[in-house]
C-alpha cells in the first residue's frame, strides 16, 4: 500500500486526481460540518436573498428560492458518491460472476451468458438507462436501478477476457490436474488474478456513474427535487442563461471535478497496478 500510495503522489497528473476525489469524497463525508447552510439541502425557501450571485457567505451564489448553492453541491456529491457505489457495490459481483463462469465453462453456457451480454452491450448505456426508467417513476432507488441493468455487462466482458486468457496458464492446470473443484479454480484461483484489472475499472466507472446519473436527473428521470442533485441543477440552471450563469457553472463544475479525477486515479491505478482497459 505505501508503494502504491508514493506512485500515486510522485505522479502530477495522478496526484491531482488523489486530491480532486479527495476533495469529492471528503466533501461528502463532512459535508454537515462544511456547509454553511446544511437546512438548504431540502425545500426550505427564502425569497429575500432568491437568486443572488456569488458574495459572502453565500460564495457560490443563491438558487431560484433562495437556497445557498456551495452547500447544494456539497449534498449533491453525497447523493452521486451514494448512487455511485450501491451501482458498483450491485453490478460487479454479478457480473463478475458471470464473466468468469462464462469465460472459464465455455461451451453452451459461455454462449448463451455472452450473447445474453452482447444484447445489453449493444445498446448505448443511456439509451439503456433511459429505457429502463421510462417504465419506472423517477426516483433516486429506479435511478440506482436503471444505472446498474446497464452497468453489469461491462464488467462480465472484461473478466470473461481476462478469464479466457487465464485458463491457458500454468497455475490453473495444476489446479485441475489435482482435481480441485471448479468453484476453486474459478474463485479461488483464476479470480485474485483479475483484481487489478477489475479496481482499476471501477475507479474509472465511479466518475461515469455519477455522469450517467446526473444526464438522467438533466433529462428529469433522476433525483428529484428537492433532493439536490447536480444533473438537475444544471438542467435548471440553464433555462437563466446567461444572467444567472452561476446556477450553471457551479453545478457543472461540479461534475467536471469528479468525473476527472476518478478519470485520472483510475488511469494512474491502471499504470501502477497492470490492469487491462
């Protein structure tokens, strides 16, 4: 962990993605004892200080009622970093699971779990996930949902890969050799070689999670208000252009910052670690 914690922070670019999801997180974490305003992250409303930009105390700016801005986005991270790994902490185990069945049994069972992939794959991730919420009621839970139908098969591709190409080596014909079982050799054996690969993903997938779900709540199949939420600050931010050009840039900086930073920690676990695209 030192070693991988000093390439981390020897790097510039890896660096600044160590502070820029440093500052996601911890923002989320904290954000009760950082925001000045914790009472606007729901529906409060105050018409005397409406849509005001930027000044002291509020430095990000004021929204259409009155609410403070910087603690919206603030509570807004916590919402996309909550959405973000219930997705992944869902659509890695099962499609893990079934990248290495697939790529390990072979035969009728690998054609029918990759093709069933295929299907999925083949269709655009937010097409998918607008599909899918089109049939359900906007909510942060069918947001959840609609993200990780579309998010599974991205990983079964990958470990299948990864497994096809692990069954060639040494150590897993010695594990069949001496009649270990397959759940062994699939889990116990194969698997741990696929990690670096699979956490080098999903620090990549984190960022595009919480783009893929603030699209969703621009389009209005996300989060709903009041629940703050950077997609739909956006998407109301837009309609006082240019004059209230605050609601937008905050919120779409916002986005911005996380979306780049896991970008750039995953590209540098990538290098470090070994993993596969």
């Amino acid at each position: 962990m030192k070693k991988i914690f000093y390439q981390l922070t020897s790097n510039p670019m890896s660096l600044l993605g160590v502070i820029l999801v440093s500052i996601v997180i911890l923002s989320a974490i904290f954000a009760d004892f950082i925001t000045p305003f914790p009472e606007h992250r729901g529906a409060i409303v105050d018409f005397s200080n409406f849509n005001q930009p930027p000044h002291w105390p509020n430095i990000f700016g004021t929204d259409l009622v009155g609410r403070d801005l910087f603690t919206r986005i603030i509570y807004a991270y916590r919402i996309s970093l909550i959405l973000g790994f219930v997705v992944l902490v869902i659509s890695v185990p099962i499609g893990v699971s079934i990248g290495l069945v697939a790529g390990y049994m072979g035969g009728w069972t690998e054609t029918i779990l990759m093709r069933i992939t295929d299907v999925f794959l083949s269709i655009p991730p937010l097409v998918l996930a607008m599909s899918v919420m089109g049939l359900l009621e906007p909510s942060l839970f069918n947001g959840m949902m609609a993200v990780t139908i579309m998010w599974w098969p991205w990983y079964t591709r990958l470990v299948y890969n990864l497994t096809r190409s692990e069954t060639q080596e040494g150590y897993v014909l010695a594990a069949e050799i001496i009649g270990a079982s397959k759940f062994h050799i699939i889990f116990r054996e194969i698997l741990p070689n696929c990690w670096a690969s699979i956490i080098t993903k999903m620090a990549l997938d984190l960022g595009f999670v919480i783009l893929i779900a603030a699209s969703l709540s621009f389009l209005g199949l996300g989060v709903q208000a009041p629940t703050p939420d950077l997609g739909s600050m956006v998407a109301e931010g837009g309609n006082y252009l240019p004059d209230s050009w605050w609601l937008v840039i905050f919120p779409a900086l916002a986005i911005l910052i996380a979306v780049f930073g896991f970008n750039l920690l995953g590209d540098a676990l990538r290098e470090i670690l070994g993993g596969e695209e």
